[in-house]
C-alpha cells in the first residue's frame, strides 16, 4: 500500500468505522472545539495549588532545611520534605532509587527538596521563596565515561553503574578484510510534549485514600509508586487519566504524582500542581545521551562478518528504565542486518546530569544513528551503492539475532529497502548557494517489554441493546487508541454504537502506553473481551433460533447464518440482554540476557527505512529538509489515517534530533531550558513525507498488526545525517548536527 | 521567579469583552497575563498555554482580529478590545469548517495545539483565502504541534481553502 502525504487521508471514512478505516478521532471534535480536558485544565472548588523547590546545584549535600517561615505565611496550608513522606521514600519504574524530595543530598539540578500547599501559584512561589536550604557543594560527575571507571567515587549508594551487558557471539577472532570505525555521539533530546505536567488530587472525604487526575502513560504503575510512597493499600489510590497533551515517554516515570497526592492527603484539600516549561524540562526525564563505539568487519562484497560495539549512556543520577534502555542499545547493535558474529559492551551509568529513561526510540535510536552511520562508510569502503550495502545485509524471518534469538517476526526488509528507494524523489529544484544530498537508513525496533517481563493489558466489555461499553486502563496520549478500540469493538461485534468508559485504575491494567505496544497488547485485550461477548451473543441467537453455532457470524451489523437462513441485526438480538466479559492479554514470554549477552529477550520486532533528501548551505552550516521518504512495516493498518500520522509525526521527531534538539548541561546545569533556546520542529522546518505502508499481516500479532510509533523516529535521524554527509562529501558523527559541524 | 508583592494585588475589577460578552475579571494581580485570566479568571480553558514566551502558539487568540499569544498580553491592556478565543469562534458546542476539516483529516492527535492551531488558520485564511503550501506554512509556523508533524494539518487547511473557493463559486 502506498500512500501519497496528499491522499493518506482522503480515503472515505464512514462515521464510526471498522478496521482498517481511517475512523476520524472520538475526542477529535472536543479537542477542535476546544472543550477536552487536558491535566492542567481540571480544577475544584476550593482546591489548593501546590509547587516544588528545586535542587539548584547537581551534586549537594543539605546541610539543613527551614521551612519554619514558609509555614507561617497566612494561606500556607503545609510544606513538606523527605520527612514528611509515610511510606517508601524513594521510587522508581524498575529500581525504587529515586527519592521523592531529596534525603541529605542532591544529584541533579532540579532534583525535588520540598514542596508547598498554599491558597495560590504566587503565594506558592513566595512560600518556596521562604524555605531556606543549607547546602554544602560537592563536584559533581557529569562525565558518563567516568562513571563506568568502579574507581571512581559513587554518587548513589547502588554504586555508578547501573547495567553493564555484554553480548558475546560467534567467532571473536574475526577480523576485515574491510574494517570500519567510528565513535558517535547523541545529545539529550526532550520529549517536549506540550501539555505540560499537571494534576488534581483530591483526599477521599474523612482521610484515608486519595484519587489523582493526571497526565500519564501507565495508570496502574503510578498507583504502584504512589501508594509505596504514600503508605497506602493500592486501592486507596485511584488514578484518572486526565487529558493528556502528548507524552513521548516522559511520562512513564513518576513526576509530580506522589508530590500532589501527599500535599491532598495532608492539608485533606484538593491540591492542583502545574509545571511551567523551564520545570517540565528538568521535572521528568529524557532520552539518554550516548556514546557509541562501532567496528564492523565485512568481505569485500560489503558483507557483514562481525561487529564490534561499545556504548556508555548517561542515566543521570537515578535508574528509571535505564536497564532496559541498555538492553535495546546492545541487542540493536546489529540494526536489521544478518550478523553471525559480534562483540559487544555496554554500559549505563549515573551521573549528576538530568535523569534519563523513556523516549520515543527507547535506546534503538542511539543504536541505529551508529549502525548507519557504519553501513554509510561501508558502503563507501566497498565501492558500493548505498541501498545496495543495505540490500545485502537484510535480515530475513528466521535469521538468528545476535542474542542466539531467532526472528520470528514477520522481517520484510529487503522490501521496506527496495519500496523507499522507489519512491519518487522530491521534484523542488536545489536551493539557492545550496547542495543537494541523498541519505539512506534502516532500523529495527522490538515491540512490547523484554527480559521476562509481562506486560499484559486488560479490557472489559459489555453489549446491551445494541450499545457496547469499553473499559479500559490504556493511556490515550494522543496516538488514538480509543480510536482503535471503538474499531475493534464494531468490526467484532457488529455494533454502531461504541461507549468508551472513563479511563482509570478501575479496571485491570493496560501496561504503558510505550514500545509500540498498545495497538498489540491493549487491542488483543479489546478484541479478546469483544469475542467473549460475540460468543455468548451468538450463543443466545443459536439457542433461540435452534441453530447450529458454528454457523452463525457476524457480517456488518447483522448476525447471519451462512446458509442464509437467517439475518437478524445485533441491535435487536441483543436487546433486553446484557454480556459482561473481561479479557487479560498477555504475549509470549521472554527471558532475561545471560551473561554473554544471549537469550530470547525480545517479544517482536518491526522494521522501518527512510531515504531522506536534504539542501545544505556550506557556508552557512544550516540544512534544510527537502523531503523525507518511508516504507515501513506495519503488518497491518488498522487506521491509515492514525498510522501516516504516526509516521509523519515521528519523522517530525527524528528530524529534530537530527538537526536542533538537544537540551544541554555544562557542568550539570541546564543551559537552554526553555522553548526560546530548545528548538523542536516547526511547519516550516518539516518536509514533504512520501509513505509506503508494507502491509505483511503479523502471524503473533492477535490483529495482525505491528506498532507503528517508534519505527518512524529511529531511523529518520541518520537518514537526514547521511543526506548531509552526501551533500558535502564529509563524515558527521553527532546528533544534533549544528552549523560548525558541517561549517566549510 | 520574583515573589509578588502584595501591593501588585489589586481588588478592582475590569471588564474584557471577550467573544463578544462583557466579563468581569475580579481578583488577580495587575500584571496577569491574558492567557492567565482567560483560563484562572473567565474560566475559558480552551486557551493552552505550553511556553509561557510566544514560542508555541498554543495560546492564540485573536485581538481586534489580530493573531496574538495570550501569554505575551497583560490581560489590562486588552480593556476595551474584541478578544476572540476558541470558545468564540464557532458558536457553542457546534464545529466549524476549519474544526471539521481539521478532525477528518487527521490534525489532531492529543489536541493540545489545536485550538491555537484553529484560531491561527482562521486567521490565515481571513487575510489570505488562497494561500500556497509555503504561504500555509509560514502563517502557521508560530504554533508548534509535537505531535503529527503537520503534514495532516496542511492537509486540513487546504481542504479549508479550497471548500472556501468552491462555496463561493
């Protein structure tokens, strides 16, 4: 299927629509209208508002707090520290080491200390204004290299280096004939959602729990750490998701949550906290800066025999997911090619920088941007062209990985390679005092969670009179899941009408919204609960018409028997009954890497290429997009008009790391944390995007569809870098590129 | 961040004439932004506010029909003038053309620029009824949208324009 940007979208979509139409949003006319609720627009009568102080310095101890003045201030109703916290006092996604107001000692500029309820956001700021913090400055480390020296002093008590892996695999004494090399660098790019951090919680009537509206990505791990922290039984927490304004990964880790919910339970108002830009940059975390060395060994034909990697990752001073952002970096090494042999070390390490986790890419991006850059060098070592390296080296379904698993994903990518080298070419002549490049790059990316963990997704349904309910705990951040649900629900069930209940913690969890998982995990859960309650529908139809069961289907929005002896709407079999089912779906199971780096780790993988074209000006070291080209590999679109916007708006993504994103710290303070000095992609910056959809249907996938979000990101960033390489005949080795790099 | 002073407080009210009603403002201080009093004061919260410095655009209202960032306008020195917000510029509960147009084809995906996004093209489209891409894309490249990469938001303002044209025909 290829989709012309000008034609993504004008395919008829009936109101409602089944799967695989481009079914127009549920929430898209109040988000028009304006009239959506997002986090930071929920308020109640009489609420509080609450703010943080921050940690001005990366790396202080506190020698002393007084928040004594602060709290005589008329319309101040509670300041609180570390030692106001009743339960866990740190948290953490994988590793609870994230305190939740700092403990004797700082790590990062901006790392919370304490924080106030008051009558008002001035009264706020002047009440944090009032608290009087003793510190005692130490040198901070901000050098992630360092921190993999065991030598060095820690800065946390779980020690510097949070995950070391190796992947050892094959032949080590493999050597050339052609060898190629390079280090490369990634900065700190930001999520840079814009709806910013924000939340209401309210205390339940009479003390004990607390329910929270919030922006987040996994309802039910924030309720995991709130109520750890809070000391409350898991029930006691109830999270509602809040609109949520974009969310990219920031906001899989805890930000504001536990703040909000112990200011609520202890002056037993409703509080309401809201990051401005400059907190949100430093309140959650962002994707890892990386280093990354690559070698890679080939035969002359440019065929890859053996690689050589080593990465270092800056997590910044707490875990978050770096372990598991660790593990995508080495086992993504390879990129989407046949490699029998590799060695491979990385590392995640602590620094006093901004804490690093989740983002959009989730590791792969810091893979792919080296292993292209490698593949652009060797094709130029082996004199051959640029899709044609690429070509040789395709993975293939049933290629062993370099972790000794074997793809058992649908793996087109000699096709996704060959369809966006076909894609026409953008017909804007070359700009003025600028030159023209072309640049290649191939990614793979794993979808769902990997080494061992279940992260499986609950929906709930109910059919009565024609009308289906959904419940669900899926985040809906944006990429259109309640789209997609009511999609499922009238394809399976035969129905027009798609009820979508409240999205919160009242029913099993979603897992989070993340690795590319929720079209699989909380669809399958979706269609498992619709096709409980198909069953049991046809069931009734088969019993009251004495039918045989076998023969009864859905077609459309009758139930029919194939022999045509009857056709009854499923309005009117369903009226005066009521089904109720709840499905759980899980994926295979995955299994931890051993020391040597091997193991079935990973659930399933999706592939994406990009060609990209760009002008440069050399004198003026600017660089501007002419076009982006893709083909990637959706298994199956369930909603052409949902998957172009996630392939555009990831390309959007990729581009800015490749050209201005990067939030950056000097000695661990952050110089340009606003979006005067942050720069993200505007309308003028984004180029014509040209979409070819592979359409493989996914055999493990319970739709036969792939995730869609990350792909697009990946690979965009070293595609637009290799146009610029092609343009000037140089080599670039970081992200963002800025005008001195490629200055001649 | 400067602690306020309490002499910036001020217990007089004022009016705005926004979408075309008289509204008091009480409270607040003097120097609120418009952003601020359309959301915390009026309770309009259809008005986003993601910069707080005119970068993002996700503020935009219209001023005596001129395109601002409500963030950037002290709510006082807008006394006087017609502001028009998103609750403003179709009448309530009902979508427009740009609105419609912007759902059906694909423009919004978490919305939290739209409704700048929606004030910025009616904007456009009353000063230029015929824009080109480029023209398109420099009237909207003051509001960011993180997340469609606006290839679908061209598409919607296209659409816009071109159902404009044929109307008139």
């Amino acid at each position: 299927m290829t989709v012309g940007a000008a034609s993504a979208s004008s395919s008829a979509s009936t109101p409602g629509g089944r799967l695989g139409d481009s079914a127009p949003r549920p929430d898209g006319i109040a988000k028009a209208l304006g009239t959506f609720s997002f986090a930071g627009d929920i308020t109640a009568d009489g609420c509080l508002w609450g703010a943080t102080l921050r940690s001005p310095h990366p790396h202080a101890l506190i020698v002393s707090i007084d928040v004594s003045s602060a709290l005589k201030m008329p319309g101040v109703h509670a300041v609180v520290t570390a030692a106001d916290v009743p339960g866990s006092a740190t948290y953490g996604l994988i590793i609870s080491d994230q305190p939740v107001f700092a403990q004797g000692v700082v790590r990062f500029v901006g790392e919370p200390v304490a924080a106030v309820a008051a009558d008002d956001p001035d009264l706020c700021r002047r009440a944090l204004a009032a608290i009087v913090v003793e510190y005692e400055v130490l040198t901070p480390l901000t050098d992630p290299e360092k921190a993999t020296d065991e030598s060095v002093p820690s800065i946390h008590p779980a020690g510097n280096v949070v995950r070391h892996q190796r992947i050892v695999c094959g032949d080590q004494s493999i050597e050339g004939p052609v060898v190629v090399e390079g280090t490369y660098h990634l900065g700190r790019q930001d999520q840079a959602f814009l709806g910013l951090e924000a939340a209401l919680a309210i205390p339940d009537p009479g003390g004990g729990g607390v329910e929270i509206h919030v922006a987040t990505q996994w309802l039910h791990e924030d309720r995991r750490q709130m109520a750890a922290c809070l000391a409350l039984p898991d029930e006691e927490v109830r999270i509602v998701l809040a609109g949520v304004g974009g969310a990219f990964g920031a906001r899989e880790d805890i930000s504001l949550q536990i703040h909000c919910g112990l200011l609520a339970l202890k002056t037993g108002r409703a509080v309401r906290m809201a990051y401005d830009r400059s907190e949100s940059f430093v309140g959650h975390v962002h994707r890892h800066p990386a280093t990354v060395f690559m070698r890679h060994h080939a035969d002359h034909d440019g065929v890859i025999r053996r690689i050589e990697a080593r990465f270092v990752l800056d997590g910044g001073p707490y875990a978050s997911t770096s372990s598991a952002v660790l593990l995508n970096a080495v086992t993504h090494a390879q990129g989407p090619y046949r490699c029998p042999n590799a060695t491979i070390d990385g590392w995640a390490v602590r620094t006093n920088n901004l804490p690093s986790g989740a983002m959009r890419g989730f590791g792969v991006v810091q893979a792919c941007f080296a292993h292209e850059r490698q593949m652009h060098k060797l094709a130029e070592a082996c004199g051959l062209d640029q899709v044609e390296v690429r070509l040789r080296n395709a993975m293939r379904t049933g290629d062993r990985l370099i972790t000794g698993q074997v793809m058992k994903s649908v793996a087109p990518v000699e096709r996704i390679i060959r369809e966006v080298a076909a894609l026409r070419m953008p017909t804007e002549p070359v700009g003025v005092h600028a030159r023209r490049g072309v640049g290649y790059a191939v990614s793979l990316k794993n979808l769902m969670y990997s080494e061992g963990f279940d992260d499986y997704a609950v929906a709930r349904v109910r059919l009565a009179d024609g009308v289906a309910t959904v419940k669900f705990a899926t985040a809906e951040v944006g990429q259109g899941f309640v789209t997609l649900a009511q999609q499922i629900a009238r394809t399976v069930l035969g129905v027009e009408d798609v009820v979508l209940d409240r999205i919160d913690t009242l029913v099993g969890s979603g897992g989070s919204t993340s690795a590319s998982r929720q079209t699989w995990m909380s669809g399958g859960a979706v269609d498992g609960a619709c096709r409980l309650v198909r069953d049991r529908l046809l069931h009734l139809v088969a019993a009251r018409h004495g039918m045989d069961l076998s023969r009864l289907a859905i077609e459309g929005t009758d139930i029919v028997e194939t022999g045509g002896a009857l056709r009854v709407p499923v309005s009117e079999a369903s009226a005066g009954v009521e089904f109720d089912e709840t499905f759980e779906h899980h994926h295979p199971a995955t299994v931890h890497l051993d020391a040597d780096g091997q193991g079935d780790c990973h659930t399933a993988f999706a592939f994406a290429a990009h060609r990209a074209v760009v002008d440069v000006d050399p004198e003026l070291g600017v660089v501007k997009v002419v076009q982006v080209a893709t083909s990637q590999d959706v298994g199956r679109a369930l909603n052409p008009l949902a998957v172009v916007g996630q392939i555009e708006g990831g390309i959007a993504q990729g581009i800015g790391l490749a050209l201005m994103e990067e939030l950056v710290q000097i000695d661990g303070h952050v110089q340009n944390a606003t979006f005067t000095d942050y720069l993200v992609p505007t309308f003028l910056d984004m180029p014509e995007v040209v979409i070819s959809l592979v359409e493989e249907h996914e055999p493990l996938a319970p739709l036969g569809a792939k995730g869609v979000g990350e792909p697009p990101t990946i690979s965009a960033t070293p595609a637009v870098v290799a146009a610029i390489c092609d343009a000037l005949g140089i080599e670039v080795d970081r992200v963002p590129v800025r005008p001195a790099d490629i200055y001649r | 961040m400067t602690p306020m002073n309490d002499a910036a407080h001020s217990d007089v009210a004022y009016n705005l004439h926004v979408n075309g009603q008289q509204r008091e403002v009480v409270g607040g201080s003097v120097g609120e932004s418009l952003l601020h009093v359309l959301r915390e004061r009026l309770g309009l919260m259809g008005t986003k506010g993601a910069c707080e410095q005119g970068e993002c655009g996700s503020c935009s209202v219209l001023v005596e029909d001129v395109l601002v960032c409500a963030c950037l306008v002290m709510a006082r020195s807008a006394v006087g003038q017609r502001i028009v917000t998103i609750e403003g510029i179709s009448p309530i509960g009902t979508p427009n053309d740009v609105q419609r147009a912007f759902v059906h084809a694909g423009a919004v995906q978490c919305g939290f620029c739209t409704p700048g996004l929606v004030i910025a093209t009616h904007s456009l489209l009353d000063r230029n009824s015929e824009p080109t891409e480029l023209e398109i894309r420099e009237g909207l490249a003051g509001n960011i949208c993180r997340c469609t990469g606006y290839g679908r938001i061209l598409d919607a303002v296209q659409r816009v324009a071109a159902d404009r044209q044929g109307g008139r025909e």
